[in-house]
C-alpha cells in the first residue's frame, strides 16, 4: 500500500514496524498519551519505580521477612514496644543470716537504645525463712541508687516488697514483683536484687529446714528479668 500524505496533515498507508527504530522519541509523544493499556504486563520493573505512596498499598500484602526491617532505629517503634529482653537466671542456693549487711542476691545489666525508653523490671524468688520476724528488706538497685522504695519515715528501713507468711515451714515461698523504672540514659546500667536482715535467715531456691528428703528439700530457680520498653 502506498504512502499517502494527506492534505488534512495526516499519513495513510504506513504499516507497522514502518518507522525506523528510535524514530519515536519521548518529545514525539503527545502528554497523558500513554496509558495502562499500552503497556506490556510486567514491562515496569523496580529500576523503573520512583516512589510508591502509602495510599497504593492496598489489599492483600505478603509476608514480610523480620530479617529484611533493617534500619528500624527504636525510636521509630511504636510506645510500649519491647525492645529488648535481659534475664539472670539462679540455679544455685545461697543463705543469708542476720548480719546487718546489705547483700546482693542476683543482677543483671541492659543497655537501653534511647533515653526514653523504660526499663520494666521483673523478679521471681524462691525464699524461705527461719522466723516470722519481719526485720529485713528486699529492693531494686540502679547503679548503686535505691529504686522503686517506700517513703521515709523516722530511720524506718525501706523496701520494694516483702515476704509472704509461710504456710509449710519446709517449702519455700515464691515471691513476684516488678517495677517500672526510667534510667534515661543509653550507658550500660547494671540492676540488682537487694537484701537486709537484722533479725532473721532467709535461703534462696531451697527449703530452709534442707533435709536429706526430696520432698522435702526441693532445688529451685530465681530469676531477674529486665525489659526495655519503647517510650
């Protein structure tokens, strides 16, 4: 068929594939003249892609790989997100008897990602004693500064929690607490379970009377467990 140029300003006869390659430049097409149709299914690939807007993330996602969430700094988490997790676990016993002398019974050391964050501090403890006198003290530590401990009043000692009353003088008696605490710092900082008795023995993970009996003188675990928590 010949090519034909006609008066009105438009070409007839011209088949396709006519026009030499590279003929067509981005300059040759008119604005909004290319539209989804004319595209080949698969032809837009990543290299391709600018930007994508939030509002084009619509329907059924896949599966995202925690290993690809890379570049998440902690304060892009969402508040009361965990952070991270530290836990000391006592598997041994240990005795303390009515010395006056402050005594640490287990630690552990964390080292938060902002100064926002809090630090939630948890402990599990198996204790028994050897008398109903209630002159001692269990509380947290910070670096070396009481934390999470009641008013003062007069020269009355001050704890974060107690112990409660035995009911078989052979088993011990779990005790759970925690508490919230705000270092706001990123340093490493070191948290302790404390102990002080004036008129009394208490035994850790084992029964106070430790008879030569398996019922009787069980082996437990302690644990301390501090969790950082987005603030």
């Amino acid at each position: 068929m010949a090519i034909v140029i006609n008066g009105s300003g438009t070409v007839t006869g011209l088949a396709v594939g006519g026009l030499p390659d590279g003929t067509v430049d981005a300059g040759t097409l008119a604005t909004n003249s290319v539209d989804s149709a004319e595209l080949v299914d698969g032809a837009v690939d990543d290299s391709h892609i600018a930007a994508l807007a939030a509002s084009k993330l619509t329907g059924a996602l896949p599966a995202i790989s925690g290993a690809s969430l890379t570049g998440l700094t902690s304060s892009q988490m969402p508040t009361g997100s965990i952070l991270q997790v530290v836990q000391t676990v006592k598997t041994d016993t240990a005795t303390y008897v009515s010395s006056q002398a402050e005594k640490d019974i287990m630690s552990a050391t964390i080292t938060p990602s902002s100064t926002s964050s809090k630090i939630l501090i948890m402990t599990s403890l198996n204790v028994s004693y050897t008398s109903q006198n209630w002159e001692w003290r269990f509380w947290f530590e910070r670096g070396g500064t009481d934390i999470g401990i009641g008013d003062a009043q007069d020269s009355r000692p001050r704890a974060t929690f107690g112990v409660p009353k035995v009911i078989d003088d052979y088993m011990p008696a779990p005790i759970s607490f925690t508490y919230m605490d705000t270092p706001s710092t990123t340093s490493s900082t070191t948290y302790k379970l404390k102990f002080q008795s004036w008129n009394n023995q208490i035994r850790i993970n084992q029964a106070h009377t430790d008879a030569n009996s398996s019922q009787y003188s069980p082996r437990l675990i302690s644990t301390l467990t501090l969790m950082e928590i987005a603030g």
